[in-house]
C-alpha cells in the first residue's frame, strides 16, 4: 500500500476555519481524516472505494467531497486561503502529464485530403430542413 497523506498541523490550521462549522444534525466524523482521505485519492489517483480504512469508510470520504463540491465549499476555501497568503515566487499548478493512446487524435483517414472551408461553403447542401407538416395533425386525422 502506499503511503498515507496525512494534512500537516499547518496546513490544517490554515484550511478549518474555511470550513463549515455548527451545522444542524448529526455530528460529522473527524474532518482532518476525512479531509487527508480526500486528498489522498486525488494524490494518488485511485477509486474511491480503494481509499485506506485508516481514512474511514469510503463512502463517507465520496459523500463528503461530492457535496461540498456541489455547494463550492472547496471553491470558497481554496480562494480565501489563496488570498490570505503570499504569492511565492515560483508556482506550479500541475506538472504532470497523461499518455494518451495513440488513437486519442483521431482516426486515420488515409491519404485523402481536408476541404477547405470556401470550397464547402460553396457546394450545394447535402441535407436539407424537413418541413413539420405533421406537427398540426391531431391524433384522430
């Protein structure tokens, strides 16, 4: 298994007040855990049912993302956080890279050449608007 991330005590300092406290109903489980699980998956890139049981149950760790997602929660405290701090001097905001299969840009289509755009605009339409004429009928015509 890999190794688990877990947030610093920095880093969780600076994230839970941007998060929602006081909030009516059922007490919610440990949001440092729940959070580091989060962030785990999105590290690592493995399905949400794979997420290590030391981050809790994984369902709880979906539940948790998708609706703060829908209610832009992360969005809110990602910016706030982001404004709070200096802007340092260097930034990366994704380094990382996906192989594509070698299909990804299409099929090949052999030697045949693209039209240009003029000589397509000037031919005769291949297709032409079907009129509704039986939009006006009624069912007992």
């Amino acid at each position: 298994m890999a190794d688990l991330f877990w947030l610093s005590d920095e880093a969780w300092k600076a994230l839970d007040p941007h998060l929602p406290h006081g909030k009516p109903g059922k007490p919610r489980v440990d949001d440092r855990r729940v959070i580091s699980g989060i962030l785990f998956v999105l590290k690592t890139g493995c399905r949400w049912r794979d997420v290590p049981p030391e981050y809790g149950p994984s369902t709880t760790i979906y539940n948790r993302y998708n609706r703060w997602s829908q209610r832009d929660i992360w969005q809110r405290a990602f910016a706030k956080m982001a404004a709070a701090g200096e802007v340092p001097d260097e930034l990366s905001l994704d380094s990382s890279h996906v192989k594509a299969h070698r299909s990804a840009s299409g099929a090949k289509r052999g030697k045949r050449q693209k039209r240009s755009a003029v000589r397509a605009a000037a031919e005769r339409r291949r297709s032409m608007p079907w009129p509704m004429i039986a939009a006006d009928r009624s069912p007992s015509s």
